[in-house]
C-alpha cells in the first residue's frame, strides 16, 4: 500500500493491491486496525492509516503529522458505507480510481475530513 498526502490539493492518494484493499476495507468495517504503507524519507508518503471507533456522526478522515499516518474514525453505520466503497474498488475488475471528498450535508462524512483518492488495483480509467 501507498498513501501519497498532497498538502496543495488538501488530499491523501491510496494505492494498494486488492488484498491490501480487502485487509483496509476490513479494518474500517470492524473499526479497528492499522495497516504499514511504503514511504520513502523526504516524500510525502505517509507511514500508514490506523482505524479508530467514535461515536460520530460520520467518518472523519485525518492526517496525523506527529506520527504521519492516515486515521480514520468514526461511528459504524457511517464506517460500513466507506467499508463497502473501498471493498468495491478492490474487487472491481474495469480499473479507475473512487474520490471520497466531504461536501455540506454529506451522508457518511464528517466535516473536515481530507479528500481521500483510492485508485484501483487494476489501474487507469474503466474498461468498458
């Protein structure tokens, strides 16, 4: 796995194998888990992504600086929405990539989460 921050854009870029995908999509079902990505030093690669319950409402998607990780928390019913979304993309064969950005009045996101890019493990744009 590996989650690029971009501090212009305000967004964190996933890519990760299907397996790797399936183990994440897990983790945010369940509510609890952290997971290792590749970094390189001096890059914007994040070390991880650690997956914590609260209450919500909504599912709050953050950086870490201290430790330079992804967390993501949040309420259950809010963290199978994004469970199920991430297990889509690991088992969608067509390729692409899902954008998770939060908007006013959104129905599984809290306010002030960072945009999160997941692109699939099949790479590029859909097959049609």
């Amino acid at each position: 796995m590996r989650l690029v921050s971009d501090p212009r854009y305000g967004e964190v870029d996933l890519s990760a194998s299907a397996e790797e995908l399936t183990r994440l999509a897990s983790a945010v079902a369940q509510g609890e888990g952290r997971l290792s990505s590749t970094s390189s030093p001096g890059s914007n690669a994040l070390a991880g992504v650690e997956v914590k319950k609260t209450s919500g409402p909504g599912v709050l998607i953050h950086r870490d600086a201290e430790q330079q990780i992804l967390v993501i928390s949040g309420d259950c019913a809010s963290r199978t929405v994004l469970a199920e979304n991430l297990q889509a993309m690991a088992t969608a064969e067509g390729g692409g990539h899902l954008h998770i950005d939060y908007f006013p009045g959104h129905f599984y996101l809290a306010e002030g989460s960072l945009s999160l890019v997941v692109n699939s493990p099949h790479a590029g744009m859909p097959n049609r």
